[in-house]
C-alpha cells in the first residue's frame, strides 16, 4: 500500500525490524543516465550494473544508488543519505573541496 508523505514524493514502502516506517523517493534516472552525467562532468566512477550502483570518487569515494538517489561514504558504514538525483548529489554533497 503505497501512501505519499505530503508533497515531497516520498512514499511510504515498508517497516524495518523496529517497527518504524521507512519512505522512499525516486529519482526517475536509471544507472545510463548517471553515467552520462558523470562522463560529461569528467568525474571517475565506477558501475556495478547488477547492483544498480556505483562508486565515484571526487574528494572521496561514494556508494551511490542512481534509482533512489542514496548514498554513503565507502567504505560502507551503517548511515545512508538521500538526494533528489545524480546532480543533486554531485553538487550539494561530492562537490570538490577548494
């Protein structure tokens, strides 16, 4: 039963093993889309098509999830973030330091 939160897209998609509600948004881009993105901003990246993921690197290396927008730190630790979609991410959040 998918239930939107407000106006913001989230939707709600399921319980985890605590009972808390988990929403989730997404992006409409598919891993092809990413990597244009990235190719066309000269950033490295690396696919894994099986997963629907990908690791790029800027001034760190990311876990990123194109379909959903989340993200994380690699190597993994436990917190994911979100982002509205691949230029979203690259500018809010692995932007290179200056």
């Amino acid at each position: 039963m998918a239930t939107k939160k407000e106006n913001t897209g989230y939707y709600f998609d399921r319980r985890n093993s605590k009972g808390e509600a988990i929403f989730r948004r997404d992006t409409n881009e598919t891993l092809e889309d990413a990597e244009k993105y990235l190719s066309s901003k000269d950033i490295f990246y690396e696919s894994n098509p099986s997963a629907s993921m990908m690791y790029i690197e800027t001034h760190r290396r990311y876990a990123y999830y194109p379909t959903t927008g989340r993200w994380s730190v690699y190597p993994f630790r436990t917190k994911h973030y979100r982002s509205n979609g691949i230029e979203d991410f690259i500018t809010r959040f692995a932007k290179k330091k200056t």
